[in-house]
C-alpha cells in the first residue's frame, strides 16, 4: 500500500478566495449604497427628461437665440485664475452675499427692445445636489426688468438659471456660475 503524505492547500485556497470575493463584494454594495446619488438639473428639468428631449431643447434654445438675449444687470463677479494644467478657461463667477440677493435681469430683442412678456422661471441649484434648490416659477416684470429675491447661507459654490419662454417653439436658458465666501 502507497501511503501519499503530501497536502494539498488547493482545497482551501479556493475556500479562501470564495470568502474574499464575498467580503469584498458585501463592501463593495455596502459603500456604494451608502452614497447619495444626485440629479443634475440641467434646462431646469431632471437629467432624464432633458436626455430624452435634447435635441427639441437645442432647437428651441437656437429659435429663441436667433432673436432674442438674456442679460444679468448689476452683479459683482470674482476674478478667477485660470488652471495652467487645464486648456479651457475658467469663467468669472458671480459673487454672491450672505442673506438677501437680488438679481435683476434682462430679456432684450437682438435689436435692443426690452421684452415684458416673457415668461420668466428661476432657479438657484448647487452643483451635485439638489437639497438646497429654490425655484421660482414666475418672476415678476417691474420697471424694465425681470427682478427676484432669493436669501443665501450657505457657503459654496451655486448657479444661476433662467428659462424665458415666449411661445411653444422659442425657450432661452442662461446658466451662471455663482460663490458665497464668507
């Protein structure tokens, strides 16, 4: 009778590695699910219903830019630096104030005539969240301009939105980017 004396760890190597794939995928599901996922509102609508209307959205956007313009009236802005690593340049940014805001804007034909019967929506937003959003659906037309009141505490990065809509196939969106430094 042959007596085999050699063990073999084959058996438990992969006992071993069946129990590493499960601890790491239990961590793996465990962090992911922990995680809050945001929308991104971009043209002021969830991402999902602005990826399926993309290309009504860009059409209306080139209709209404064909003849009309938005402009933001009275704003500071706060120089930034440019990234020497990054190829696209950085915007000036809105500088915003703790506690009350006031922005004042401006719907104008291409010829310079101010529009008074546009139909105007806000909206604050952060990017990556939604938590702190402020929509205002209809903002008011006094003296010329297209004025809001929106009272800002927290400190951080924000953007500005603005919907004009003039008929059903004429929409403009502006999109600033805005900072509260305390």
């Amino acid at each position: 009778m042959v007596k085999n004396s050699k063990k073999t760890y084959w058996p438990h190597m992969i006992v071993g590695f069946l129990l590493l794939a499960l601890t790491l995928s239990f961590w793996t599901v465990k962090t992911a699910s922990s995680l809050p996922v945001q929308e991104v509102n971009d043209y002021m609508m969830k991402y999902q219903q602005a990826d399926i209307h993309i290309n009504d959205i860009l059409t209306k956007k080139a209709a209404f830019d064909a003849l009309y313009k938005i402009e933001i009236q009275n704003t500071q802005t706060m120089l930034m630096i440019d990234n020497i690593h990054s190829k696209l340049p950085q915007p000036n940014v809105i500088k915003l104030s703790q506690g009350k805001n006031t922005f004042t804007y401006q719907v104008k034909t291409n010829d310079g005539k101010i529009v008074k019967d546009a139909n105007v929506s806000f909206l604050l937003t952060r990017p990556h969240t939604r938590v702190d959003d402020v929509m205002i659906e209809s903002v008011p037309f006094k003296d010329g301009v297209y004025q809001l009141n929106v009272d800002i505490q927290k400190e951080g990065r924000y953007t500005l939105q603005l919907r004009a809509i003039m008929n059903e196939e004429t929409i403009g969106y502006l999109q600033l980017p805005a900072y509260l430094k305390l």
